[in-house]
C-alpha cells in the first residue's frame, strides 16, 4: 500500500522529530507504532496522512496517491461537533464531500451500528461516554470507507475496562472493514493485544529502532493467555533495550 523511505522530519527550532525512518504498510496489516512520549509517533502519522511533509525521504504509495476519503483519521480526543447529533458527526465527511444527506444515510447508519451504536443516532456528545463518543469518531472515520485507519493513542484518556471492549471491537471492525490500520500508543500492552506488527521507536532523534511480529489471534480470552504474556515481556525487554 505505502512504502516510507528514509523519511526525516526536523521541526522550525531545529527539533530532529525523525530521522531516517522506514516503514512498509501492505493491505489489511495492523501496525502498532509503540514508544515514549515525544519518539516521533505523531509526527510519522501526520506524514502518512499527508498533513505534513518530510524534509528528506519519500512516501511512495502503490497505485499513486490517496485521494480524499482513502484515509480515516482518529485522534485521542473525539473531537466532535458538540452541538451536532451522533448521526450528523458522522455524516460530516460525507457533507464536506457534497453527498446528499438521502444518499450518506445509509451509510451513516451502518457505520455507527457496525462500532455498536445503533439507537443512538440523535444522541448529542454531550450525552454520551467517553466510550461512546470515542466510537462516534471511529464511525466518522469508516464512513468514507478508508483504505488505510490512522488512530492516534485513540483510547488513552479511556478508562480501563472501557479500553478493553473498544480494543476488541476495534479488532472486529477492522477484519469486516478489511482496511489497514496503523495505531500508536505509548502501551506494550495495548501494542501487543492488538497489532500483528508492533513497530517499536525511540526518541531524540525519532526513529524505528525494530519490529516485532505477531502471530496471536486476539479474542477476549487473549489477556489470559501465556503467549500474550509471553509477547508482552519480549516486547518489554526490547523496548527497554532500545532505550537503554
Ligand atoms: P509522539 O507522538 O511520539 O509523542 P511527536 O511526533 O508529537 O511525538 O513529537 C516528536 C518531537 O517533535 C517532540 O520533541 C515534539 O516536541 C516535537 N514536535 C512535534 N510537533 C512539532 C511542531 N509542530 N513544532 C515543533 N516541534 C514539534
Ligand atoms: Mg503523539
């Protein structure tokens, strides 16, 4: 799908965010981009949305360039029209991209059954969890049926056992969509539960030190399992060697 060749990204201020960084995203992979605060996560993300542009390096994308639409973008706060129902958040993209309201309706309406909140159309934000408007914002992202699902540490301001229902959902969402995720997050455990790539960074200069495949099939057994533990140790111990 995108192959991110020695990318560098160094901020007004002379900040080196990246530095020379590669990274290769086929269809339907799940990628975890795991590490500390300040490691360049963001940065690589707004890069590969085409929010920013690298200062050296390229991203070269097969069968040329998204247009928009191909890419779903998800950030750590919901960020919704507070004053907008469930239904006209999500139908927002669709809006700006001048379908008819007759026409997205049925789309609106699937995407928000399909992240398990179906009778909540006319729910403002304001009335609804954290949970749930984080799910509001991942409908907004499906809607236009992205190729490739940017999440941003979408469920760290979640409390813990709500993180876990949405992880789980997350997984079913993305194998009925069949899109490409790539999710960053500053939790092994996170990285580990959901991703079959887990790609770990370090910062200063920002950089992808190594990845770590994945072969668990995550359900909700999965956090019990000695493999997931497994995981999570060597995941740990490399991430702490790269830190070292
Ligand atoms: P992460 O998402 O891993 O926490 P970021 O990609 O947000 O890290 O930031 C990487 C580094 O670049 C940090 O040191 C951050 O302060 C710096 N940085 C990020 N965005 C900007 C910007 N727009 N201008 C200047 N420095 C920035
Ligand atoms: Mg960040």
């Amino acid at each position: 799908m995108l192959t991110v060749s020695s990318v560098g990204r160094v901020f007004p201020g002379g900040i080196e965010a990246l530095r020379d960084t590669s990274l290769r995203m086929d269809e339907t992979d799940f990628i975890a981009l795991l590490g500390p605060s300040g490691c360049g996560k963001s940065t690589l993300l707004r890069l590969i949305a085409g929010l920013d542009q690298p200062d050296s390096g390229r991203l070269d994308w097969d069968g040329g360039p998204p247009v928009p639409g191909d890419i779903g973008y998800v950030f750590q706060d919901a960020t919704l029209l507070p004053w907008a129902t469930a239904e006209d958040n999500v139908f927002l993209p669709l809006r700006l991209r001048g379908m008819a309201r007759a026409e997205a309706m049925p789309r609106v309406h699937a995407a928000l059954h399909r992240v398990g909140l179906a009778g909540f159309e006319a729910a403002r934000p304001g009335a609804l969890s954290g949970g749930m408007r984080m799910r509001v914002s991942i409908a907004r992202a499906l809607v236009t049926r992205p190729r490739l699902l940017l999440m941003d540490e979408p469920f760290a301001a979640l409390d813990e056992f709500t993180r876990h229902r949405l992880q789980a959902d997350l997984l079913e969402v993305w194998r009925e969509a069949g899109c490409t995720v790539v999710f960053v997050t500053h939790s092994i455990y996170e990285a580990a539960f959901l991703a079959r790539r887990i790609v770990l960074m370090t910062p200063r200069p920002g950089k992808i030190e190594r990845e770590i495949r994945s072969s668990l099939q995550p359900a909700a057994e999965t956090r019990l399992d000695p493999a997931y533990a497994a995981l999570v140790a060597e995941v740990s111990r490399a991430m702490a060697a790269a830190l070292a």
